[in-house]
C-alpha cells in the first residue's frame, strides 16, 4: 500500500546530467529517489550537491532498489545572518569601537595573507589550464565516435574481450558519454566505472550486414535503440518504454510479422527471468505495431535484444542478443539512459 510523508535529509549525490539523485532520510537505507523537475533550490534552480540539507515530502513505492520517490524537495537556505546584520535589520546601528592601533598591525597581516592567497589560487588556475590543454592534447577519440550522429552523447558499447574468458561470445559492455567534446567511459554515482561483464550470440560478432535468422551471431554497427522494456509496472528510466508481459514476443516469422513485438495467445514465458529488463536494439527495422514502420528483411535477423541473464546461467551465450548478466547492472543501464542524448547501440567497434 503507499505511503506519504515528509523528513528532513541529506543529499546522498546529484546527477546533473542525468536530472536525478538520492537523498539519505531516517529509517530509508535505500534512499530517496529524486528527479530535478521536484526540486525547488533557494535561487530558483532546480539542482542540487552532495551533502546539502533538504526537506522532503516523499511518496511510497519508489522506483526500483530505491524506498521512496521524491514529490517536493525544498533545499535549505543554510547562510544564517550575522549578529551584526541582524542588529541593522532590527534598526539598531553596532556600537562603535574605541580606536584601537594594534588593529592596525593586524589589517596589515591580514591584507599580506590576502595577497598570497590570491597570488596561490593564481598560480593554481595557471597550472589548471596547462594541465586541460594537455589533456586536450592527448585526446584520442575513439573508433565509434566518428560514425555517430552529432547530437550523440550517450553510447552503450560492447566488444570482444579475453577479460573473463576466452570463448567468441565473452564480450565487455560500457556506457560511453560525451562531455566537452570529448568520449570517456562513464563513472557511475558509486565511484565505478560503467563497465559490465557480458555475453553474445555463441558465434560471436557478425560482421556489418552479414547477420542471418539463426546463425547464433550478434550484429555488428551502430544503432538506436528501439524501445526500452522491463516486467515492473512502471518504466524504470526515462527513455521509450513497454512493459513485457507473459504473452509478449517478437516473432521470427517468415510472415508480416517478422521483428514485430506482438501479444501472442498462449504464450507463457514473455516476462522469463532474462527478459526483466532491457532494451530492444533497432536492427533490421524492428517494429512496435505490425505492419506500422520500413517492413524488416526476413531472413536478416530479428528480436536482437540487450537483456539480463537467466537464473544461475548468468554467462551462457545468447542466440543473438547481448546478455548483461548482472540485472542490476541492466536496471542502472535503463536509468542512465536519456532521450535527450540520442543514445546509440555500438557493437563490436
């Protein structure tokens, strides 16, 4: 059943890029789940830093691993006023002091640590801009990034590697953002980077356009993402998204409804364990509504998913798809992702 009611916590982190983060509450371990569009800063903004004080009016369920969501959160205006402020306010003017010429000496000192503070952050910021330029320097942009669209700036990647294992399906999975003009693998809100141990198709990566209906390999190239899905019954992040329930599939059909998400009667196992959460990639035309959309090649391939892993077979390869065998690693994917940053599927580049 939910819940209401209000507390006063401490701001956990706050992602400005992503337009959400996590306050810490009494009694709320998980946290407080916020977006940016709840919040009402003391200037009229709507973000927030870690360690602030705020009072929240919080609501029940949260969204997953979280306690509770965010419906008002107000920061606190911490900057009291001094005794002497407040004597002015009140129309009463300080008391003047006697002169007094040992300040003097004291104004003098205070004027000379002045100055060399000043002159230290100087230095600082000089040592700061040399330190940019050379890191600007020594940038490399990586493979994919000159076969995205500009406005870009989010990637989910995976690649081959011999990190794990060394079979053809053992692959790496990143998330891939872009600031400054510049691509770097993202670091999540617990200090980890985001990078995930994964699996393919058992034959491994297909080259460019040369995918086939069930030759158990994962397609290469860039591509968006079609749709987002999980079994909850309300959509974990931000971007496009379906609920998946048991009658839920794309065929393979060699019909109409070939790479078409359809309802199917009878069917049982649409929202299995490694079908809880996801995204659905847009390779060959995949289609949301039969017959609405570029009809998709049969034959080419079809439901080429990002998923999670079965129950106690989180490494196993895939018939195509890309399985991220931790969910949670899967759910902070979903989270992650925005429509505003044109997220793109970059496999095998």
């Amino acid at each position: 059943m939910a819940s209401r009611g209000a507390a006063t916590g401490t701001v956990r982190l706050w992602m400005d890029d992503q337009g959400w983060g996590v306050i810490d509450l009494p009694d709320q371990p998980e946290g407080c789940w916020a977006e940016a569009s709840v919040v009402e800063g003391i200037d009229g903004t709507d973000t927030l830093r870690a360690g602030q004080t705020v009072d929240v009016e919080w609501t029940t369920p949260g969204p997953e691993d979280y306690d509770t969501k965010a419906l008002r959160v107000v920061l606190r205006d911490e900057l009291q006023a001094t005794p002497w402020r407040m004597i002015k306010a009140g129309g009463v003017n300080p008391p003047r002091a006697r002169a007094d010429n040992s300040g003097m000496h004291a104004t003098r000192v205070m004027r000379r640590a002045v100055v060399a503070a000043l002159v230290a952050v100087l230095v600082l910021a000089i040592m700061s801009v040399g330190s940019i330029h050379a890191q600007a320097a020594t940038y490399t942009a990586p493979r994919f990034a000159a076969k995205l669209p500009a406005s870009t700036t989010q990637v989910v990647r995976t690649v081959r590697t011999n990190h794990w294992c060394a079979e053809v399906y053992c692959t790496v999975t990143q998330g891939w953002v872009k600031t400054g003009g510049q691509w770097k693998i993202k670091t999540r809100w617990d200090g980890r980077r985001a990078i995930y141990r994964s699996t393919i198709g058992p034959n491994g990566f297909a080259a460019i356009g040369m995918r086939r209906e069930g030759d158990g390999r994962t397609p290469s190239g860039v591509y968006r993402i079609a749709v987002t899905f999980s079994t909850t019954t309300t959509n974990p992040g931000a971007m496009p998204w379906r609920r998946r329930l048991p009658t839920s599939t794309v065929t393979n059909y060699n019909n109409w409804l070939y790479n078409t998400w359809i309802e199917e009667r009878g069917r049982t196992d649409g929202d299995r364990a490694s079908m809880r959460y996801g995204f659905w990639v847009g390779y060959n035309n995949p289609r949301l509504t039969a017959g609405v959309g570029p009809a998709p090649v049969r034959g080419l391939g079809s439901g080429i998913f990002y998923h999670t892993s079965p129950i106690d077979r989180k490494w196993i390869p895939t018939q195509g798809c890309t399985q991220v065998g931790e969910p949670s690693e899967m759910r902070w994917i979903l989270r992650w992702l925005r429509p505003g940053a044109n997220p793109r599927v970059v496999n095998n580049i």
